[in-house]
C-alpha cells in the first residue's frame, strides 16, 4: 500500500509538492449516492486558510476541481479525484534555499532520503499537503453527519497560555467565532497578545488542540493493532509538526492512582454510560459511547525570520535568514485538519463496523 | 489486512485469548538465513515476565515453541509461526466476572461489538498478547542489532515521581538492574516506597516510558502516512494501558518559541548533525541520524483490590471486588513491549530503505 | 501485508513447512457469534485426503486444533489460529534430494531467493500447505452457506479426456460420489483406466476443474483491480500446480463472435436474467448473479517415478530417481482446495458489499 | 486498501470515468532520481490509440500531464500525479442508453451495485481507464529496462486464426510492424481478411495476447499468496474483455505427462537453465531465469452495431441498437495494456527483491 495512502475501505491517497502545478487526491471507498455538499467542503478549506494577522500572508485561494467520481454532484462510489491548483507559489521566495539546510526543516532528510530535493518550497514535506486532507475529511464529514456523529476542535493551549476548562460536549465549528480557536473570551485575548509578542520577535510558538467527538456508536475500533486511539495517533502524527498524542488523561494518567482514574459504569435509561471519561471514549481500543476526546500537540514552526546558524548542503557551517510570508502559529489553522484526520479515521471504522453487523 | 497483523514487509499477526490454549502468532517477511538467537527471544521474555514484590504473582513461565519457518535454527524466508501456551490461567478467578462488567475494562465494549464475550481473564484483550509482541520483537532486533541499531527503554516516570535527568545515549538493558527498571538510584528507591505505599491502598498506578533508539540510519520512515513518528505512535498505542505518546519535546513543544525549539544544523567531521535534538530524531517524518527519543503514558491499571461500583451485563449498578493476582504496576514491566514494539516499525522501515537503495 | 496473507477483511494467513513441526493459520476478521461446524471442518479435510490408489499412500490424517478465536465452539471475533501437525512425515524419503534439484519442483528457485531451503519433503512450497486453506475455506464457506451461496466444483478433464457437457447448476459434494470427482459414469471409468495405465508408466498427469457457484448476490467484486475474477484467478493461480485459469467462455472466447458471446437479458419475473451465460457470473468483474462458472487448469505433478535428467545444486549434470509416495494425479483431491480458495474470495467480498450497505 | 489500487511497494491508484473531466492516476513508490523518458510514455500511449480500420474512430489524444512527483523531468520519490483528459467525449453517442442495459456490458452490475451509475459512455468500466495503466506501466518499463528486463507482447490468435509458432524470446515492440500485431506475415494478412469480415458483419471478435519476458532476475514472487504468476494473473483479468490467464504450457498442462511436462535442469556455464520451459518461467511461484511466458484471453467486445434483444432498466424486454465509433477487435491495441500490467506486477516484485538482498 502506498505510503501516501490512509484508510482500509475509505482510503485517501494524495500527491503534489506546494510549489508545483498542483496538488490533490483520490478519495476512495466513499458509498455511493451521497449528494456532495459543496459548501462544506469551501468552507473547511476556509477554515485552514489564513486569516489573521499572526498567520502567513499568502493568499491561498483553494479552488478545488472534483475530476471523477460524481455524477450530477452525486457520488457513483468510484474514486473521487480531486485537486487543488498552486495559483500562488512565489519560488523566487525560496530561491536562496537550494544549497542551504533550513534548521528543523525536512530539507536535510528529504535530501538524504532520496538523493534530491524540490527545492521549491518544502516540497512534499509542506503543510499545503494537508489542503487535500481536509477536503477529503469534509467528505468524511458528510457521512459521519449522517449518522450524527459531530467532531469538534478547539485551541486549548498556545504557547504556556492555557484554556482552564474544556468546553463539555461541544458542537462542530463552536471555536470559530474566537479569533484564535481557543473558545474562551480572555483566554482568547490573552493568546491574541502573546502572539503579538511573538510576531514582534519575530518568533513563532505552538501549542496543544483538543478535539472532541460526540456520539460515536458503541463498537468501533478494531483489536488489536487497528485500535480507534491508536489509529488516531497514527492520523495525527502524520500533521506536519504534530509532536505529541493523548486520549482521555493522557500523560496525565501517570500520576493517577486506579481508584481515581477507573470510570464507573452507571445506570443510564436503556443505556451503560460512564460516571467519568477519564479514559477518553475508547476501552481496550474500542469507542465506548463516551465523548471521544483527545489532544495534539504542535510544535513552533521552523521558519521564523531571525538569523540562525546552519549548514550549507556539502556540510559547511553558515548562516541563514529565512524570508517570505510564515506563520507566527499554525495551531488556530490546524483545527480542521485535526478534525479532518479524525473524519478519515472514524469514516473508516464505520464501514468496517458496517461489514460485520449480522 | 488483519487487523491483528502489524507491518508492511517484515509483519506480525498474533492470535490468542489470556486463558485459552496459547497465544502466538506468526513472523512473515523476515530475511532468510538469519540464525535465530533463542538466549535473546528467552531473555526478553523474562525481562517482560513479573519478578518484584509490586507485580502479579502469577507465574508465568513464557515457554514457547517455533513451529516453522526455521531449519536448524535458521531463519527459512518462510513464516514463522510461534506458540506460546498459558500454562498458568486460574479461569476460576475470573468465574464472578461473567455477568458483570469491570470499571475501565474492555468487557463492556468487547461484549458491545461482538455480541459475545470470552469471560475467561480478559480474553483478547489481556496484557498476556504482549507477550507475542515481544516475541517477535526479540526477532526484530536481531536484525537491527545487526545493523548496529540499539534500542534503550527505562521508566521516567511513576505516579508523580520522575527520572530528573534523561541518561545520554543509553545502551540496550542499562535500567533492567534497577529494580523499578528508573535508572537512578535514588529515584528507584523512591519509586519503590511509592509502590508499597500504593500497594497497602490495594490501589494501582501508571508511569512514562522513555525510549532510547540509537544508531539509526538517516532516511528510515516514509510520507506522508508512513512517517516514522506516525508509525511510532500507531505501535505504542496498540500497548494495552497507553494512554500517549510523543516525540522530542512533544507536550512541551507548545511552551517553547521557534528560536528555542529549532535544532542547528552543525558542521562534524564527515557527518551534518544538530546540536541539540528537540526532534527527537526525525525531520519531516523520517529519521535525521539523531537518537530517536519518544515517550509513552501508561494509566494506572484497571484492576485494583478496592470495591467498586459498576453495572451487570443488565446494566444494572451492582458493585464488584477484583480477586486474583494483579500488578499494582505494570511500566517496569512494559519496557520490553514498548522495544519490542519500536523494534517491529524499525525494521519494517529498514527492509523497504533497502528497497530503494539503487 | 504478509505475502503469506489472502483477504483484506476476511483474512487467512498460513505457516510452516510440509515436514516440520506442524502446518496452521491464522483466520482473521471472521464475524463473532457463528458456531463452527467441526464435521464440517472434517469432511472438507477428508475430502482433500487421498483415497484412491491414484494418489499417495502417505496416510495424512489431518487432525486440527483451533487454538484460539472460539468459546464453546462459539466465534468470538478474534483470530482463530489452527495448527495441523505433521505426524506422518517421512523425511528419510527425501535425503537424496538435498543435493540435487528435482525437475519442475521449486528446490531450485527456493534456494537461489533464499539462499536456503528445507530440504524436508517440498518446505513450504509443498501441497500439504493447502490443508490450511481447506481449514480456512470451510469457516468460510458455513458463512457463505448462510447466505445459501453454494459452491461445487468437478473434474471437467483428466489427460485429454474430457466431460461431454456442464452439469446445471450443481450442488455441493455432487461429485464426490464418483472415484474421480468427474460427475459423469462413463468419463469416471475412462479416467480411471487412463489412470491405471499412467500409474503403471510411472508416471503422472493433469487435468481441469470446474467450479460453479450459485446463488451469489448481484454485486460482489469492485472495480478496478478487484475485479471478482481477478481475485478469483489470483486464488486459484495459488494453487500447486495450476497454471491457467479462464472464467465463462474463458479461452474459447477468442473464437467468438461478439452475436454469438453476447449475453441477452431477460425479463423473469421480479429479476433480469441473462438467456446465456457465456461471461460466467460476471460483467465489469462483479456478479451479475447468474451462475459462477471458471475453470482451473493443473499440471501434472511433477515427482514421477522414472529416472530422469537434472542437476546438483554444484549445477553438475547427473541424474536423479525419485522414490516415496506420490500421487499420480492430484486433480481430484484439489476439488476442494479449489471450492476453499473460492470460498475465501466470496466471503472477504461479501463482507465488503455489507459495509456499503446503506 | 483502495480496490482502485495495485502493487505493494510500487503501487498505482487510478481514477476517472470514460466521459468525465479526465483520468489518470497516481504512481507512488517510484525510486527517486530516474530521469522520466517522455517520448517512451508517448510511444506507449500511441500504441493503445486505435490505429487500423478495425478500431474505433474515435480520435483519442491522449495528451496527459504530469502534475506532481518530478522535478526537472527527474523523480523525486513522491507520488507522481497524472492527468488524462477526455478531449473527444461524445456523450450525446451514448444518450439513449441511459434507461437500458446493454447486452454483456457492465451497466447492469454497475446499476445494481452502487444503486447510480455514471451513463456517459461506460463510466469507470470503460476500456478507456487502461490509458492510466499504459502510462504507469511506461514508467515501470524504465526501471526494468535499467535491469535489462525487456517484456514483448504479440497477438498469437484472433477469431481461429492462430499464430502457428512462437516467436523464440522476441524484443520489445517487434509486433508492431505489423498490423495486427501478429508478428508473421501472412497470419497477419489472414487476420486483417478476418477482421473485414467481421467488420461487415457488424460484429467484434475476440483473440488471444501472448507475453514474453527476458532477463528476469532468478526469485522474483513471493510465496505464498504473492506467486508470480498469481499477481500476474489477478493484474491482467482486471483488463478489460479478459476472460482467461494461463502459463507456460496452461491449458495445455492437462493432456501433458509428467515426464513430457518436467522441465529438465541443464548445466550451462555458470547457470543452470532448462531444456526445455513447459512452466513458462516459473517453479513454485517465483522465477527461475528462464523466459516468462504467459497468454491472455480476450472475448470479444460488447458493443456491437447489430440489433440486440435487452431489457430497460425497470426489466422490461426492449431491443437496442448500439451507435457510435467502436472497435472491431480490441487485442492488437491491447497488447500494450498487457505488457503495462505486467510492469507493474514485475517493478513491484523486484523492489520487494531487493528489500531482501543482504
């Protein structure tokens, strides 16, 4: 299987470097006969443009073109190749980069790698790619509505800023209305005034997105290497600068005792539920009913506009100066690619749980 | 593909309930000529099996049996399938267990999903599977061994008590001859006051793992899916009890600017290194050449002596007492599994480099 | 994914060599709750068996152990791991072979891939592996008999004596009743007497099966590379000895005229039919719920008893005479290794067609 | 994995319907730093566009873009997207077959799959997708030819007029001179006489494809349900109009002795070979240095200008009478869809070789 591929029955596989003519995908495994909604797909790819002042300036309009797949706008239930031109790629910002290893860019290991290098832009490394993989999820969406299971994400930490509570069982896009994702009023400004001060330095900071996911049926997750948390994990450290991955308490589990983390099962009306969702919505790898809830953590970018010391491609010592239009943090755009892996893996599970109901 | 198969070229597929006949599983893809070296799949085995005071005392006595894909001890290029029987299962702790479900156990979901429950100890999704894991790991890091490529696991954390310092470029083993598997004397000891301190609670707790990977070549790890951290993440996530993982900074990475985050690139003699190594080893998803560091949150495991409220497979609340004989923790114990199961992705990785090697 | 797997749902996965320890597999993503049919297991592995002096005195009694997957007999959703021991292995047969490469037998390209081969019996390149998928095939097939698909394959042709005319639409087990599985009296007798007398020439010879399959839902099989007769022909091309397989007209389709190939349909009540069913069960590689119909072409076996010419595995010129039991014609026992293979096919797509089903 | 995917390491993800936007297709897994040679993709795209008076008029350009995966012509080792546009679509052809299942095509199958289906021309069905296989294949056959790999396909049979002898190990396009790519002058000759004939008869008629390949590398395929000649047999019945698959003496194997079937090993210098080669290039799955010969089956093509009895698409008996620009026979444009599929299967299995090579 081709390793920019997801998915056993819905499967994404996706191409193209950020600064060549385009890039795109081949959603498939997608049921036929769902009426695609356009809208939505515009409208997440807008949610990961840029659009405040802390975000890069290139203007990235995503016009995406459906290629195959749909008929009348309706799914045929063959592949659904899209794709998404680079309308504004300025190589000449990168032209200074060809000989130069960016400091924790992947120039060095793609170079390595494979002997050569698109020295335009990052190339396949670039976080454009991740484009693809909210269109797709926006597909995944489509489906995971229709059987009334809602993700929603939100900005719960930038920098050592962090949200006091979590928003309990949230409804899909609540977080936009905060300039910065981060669904609480002062936290909101807070973030807004330290990213302020990170711009000025001309730093950039990371930070940690929750993602909540709501209304899961019992069942899906499949033992014992394609368990739900452990497929998440997979999804999420694909996400360029994604550097950590938890569920429930996470690594805050290390420091609760059984009795305080172990969830009660109660008496509910005709259903089993938890007392408390320590563990995240899964047991033994399996959705429980709960909440699904889990965080990512992002790195700081590695662009930033400061000098900085590095190495020229034959390993001479040098310094660079990044140019061009960077993110000071990615992190408020990130949320709906978290929300699009998550899609991807749950569309996923869906079917297979599909397949085996007797 | 299985959801019980793990890899791409070099694979695992293992089978088996906690109380059943055996457990296994089978090796596919693992290189020809190879003599196996039984002392190291032993010695691992042992390292995962319960030796301290805080451990179950159930005694397993992991004696195995490789049934093909050998020839006097030589690997054939042919599947090799291993059995591991459980020698020791005492069913009859587990007899009051059937109609009830454990807070955080996998009875719930498992009986949910399949309609149908094995309620001898916890059927397939026991801890017991691991050993099958390491098994195979055992296998895996011969061949990396061969390669020169090290891998070094110790506990860095348990409850709130932790490892202050992280040991530099540690060598495979190096923690075993602590006790609490910390390597520093006196956290160890502290550890194991803590330890006893939870034991009289008849109450459990979790920890972290870190693991130590040294020696890598530079380009193992594939995009965009394939990254090496995203496989990474998938396998330790598949640990019964992990409830996260991250890379290099990982968590932290969200409190660090860019200018504190970036690793320089520096000039040493025949080789471009970094200076520091926030990463954790990989850049873009594929290794740089610099230790690969990661960690793994393990909750506190769900069993634990004290009475606690649940429902019946009725759902009604009811209360339960877990009988039998559990760890109080199970991280010291988990090293092996999280090597075993580093060492399977690293040379799944290995073999398809050497594909593209022209 | 091992290349010792078939199925991307339905999976089986096989191990171990023809005179090692044991022969097994695992079969996984079988659906929970079904009760195994043992008798049903026995008569398949019986049916495989040899019976007739045609074929080898080598009395294999193919005793299984499911050693996991199951709770009184019960599926549990688990991988369901079987082990068939070797008990009756004669490896004092085969130590003049070590040296010397058998005409038409893999020794040769096992050892040159591997640079090692189990010189005991044919290693893993041994018919004896098809035991397991017989195992594998009658799981699979009590899933297939639930939904009323029936599978029942016959020998169309022994050396070039040839069955007149298709049975319609037979029924499982059909042509056991004949010595040569050839559903007709007179051609059974034929077939025996050439038989006799290849037997008596020391020799061995091949022949053709037929396999229809009835009752198969409209839909089965997905564009584009897995078409149903594309995994149907990679199944069957899996088999010892075949080496062509054809699907309805099959070969003699290139003698056709589109007038006379062409399909017409028909109105019957409440279903379109087709009049003829020239394209076997099939259009663009998924049933159209008309009749299964392929065919499955064997070599003959390739251990003769005449002295013939070969080479050392120095690559000198010498001669070798290969003595032990062997059949004379394998045509009839591989009815239902064809039917297993078919089985695992169907099953893995039926359960796929249920996950789309919306 | 997406069922519109085929290869392991080397793999291709197809997309596109007859009369949409375009096809095309990704190709991941491709080495790194191979300089694509266009004019060869160019040359094999030309040699599937019809050419003689048999073959559709329609005028297929296939002028296909490259959108990702290179760089200055040079691989990059990500996946390179391709675009085909469907220039010449005449929908309005295909406008009164909206409601109405033509006989032998997969409208039907389609129809009752996915509950949709695309009426534009034959939707995912069409013949027209082997343009993306012709192409992937064109950039497989540079990395064989780069192994001295060299693959030669010819039309050994239309209708009953048969090639009498094979052409002893032919090189790379040696049947195009002639044209109906039967590579001896007066079968040829004979076969157009034929293919006038049909043509008048407003009928289509089927034939055969013979493939030869030289220089394979000893130990390709992989045991035990990744044989050779299994992945060759899956990956040429998913062309279009295949009905059959055979090896070496195929068919034919039945009515063959053991001792006329055994190819005898020879000692040459340095090498052993076979007197003789019955199996075709293979023992037990994987190659043994000797020429690769296998055939194809083709029945004839579906779209035929003759009125047909059919039904519509609510059952009801109808006739149809097929319009627009369709072939007579398909074969001789076929052989290099052949020889692209037997590319892939071949690049796919000689990176898994060298993943192994110690």
């Amino acid at each position: 299987m081709s390793s920019n591929s997801i998915g056993k029955l819905f499967t994404l596989t996706t191409f193209g470097e950020s600064h060549g003519y385009s890039i795109g995908g081949i959603i498939d495994g997608c049921p036929a006969n769902i009426k695609i909604d356009f809208a939505l797909i515009k409208k997440e790819l807008k949610r990961r443009s840029p659009k405040s002042e802390f975000e890069t300036k290139r203007n990235e309009i995503d016009d995406f073109e459906i290629v195959s797949g749909l008929y009348n706008g309706v799914t045929l239930g063959s592949p659904i190749a899209f794709i998404i031109k680079n309308t504004n790629k300025r190589s000449v910002d990168y032209d200074n980069l060809e000989n130069i290893y960016r400091p924790s860019h992947s120039d060095f290991t793609y170079s390595k790698k494979y002997g050569i290098r698109d020295p335009r832009g990052g190339g396949r490394a670039s976080a454009r790619e991740t484009t693809s993989w909210v269109f797709a999820g926006a597909v995944a969406k489509q489906i995971l509505n229709a059987h009334n299971i809602e993700i929603a994400a939100f900005v719960s930490q930038i920098g050592d800023i962090k949200l006091e509570k979590n928003p309990p069982s949230p409804s899909p896009f609540f977080a936009d209305s905060f300039i910065t994702r981060c669904p609480d009023k002062e936290t909101d400004l807070k973030i807004q005034k330290h990213l302020n001060f990170i711009l000025e330095q001309k730093d950039s900071c990371g930070g940690i997105i929750t993602c909540n996911i709501k209304n899961l049926p019992i069942g899906l997750g499949e033992p014992i290497f394609d368990k739900l948390p452990a497929r998440l994990a997979h999804a999420m450290m694909t996400i360029n600068a994604v550097k950590g991955f938890e569920i429930g308490e996470g690594f805050n589990s290390a420091i609760l005792k059984g009795s305080e983390y172990n969830d009660e099962f109660i008496e509910t009306k005709n259903q089993i539920r938890t007392k408390t969702n320590h563990a995240g919505g899964t047991l033994g790898g399996i959705s429980n009913g709960e909440d699904l809830v889990f965080r990512v953590a992002f790195k700081p970018i590695a662009s930033i506009l400061q000098k900085q010391n590095t190495v020229d491609t034959d390993g001479k010592a040098t310094e660079i100066e990044i140019k061009g239009r960077h993110d000071v943090c990615v992190v408020p755009r990130a949320i709906p690619i978290v929300e699009a892996m998550a899609a991807l893996v749950l569309v996923d599970f869906l079917l297979i749980a599909k397949a085996y109901k007797l």
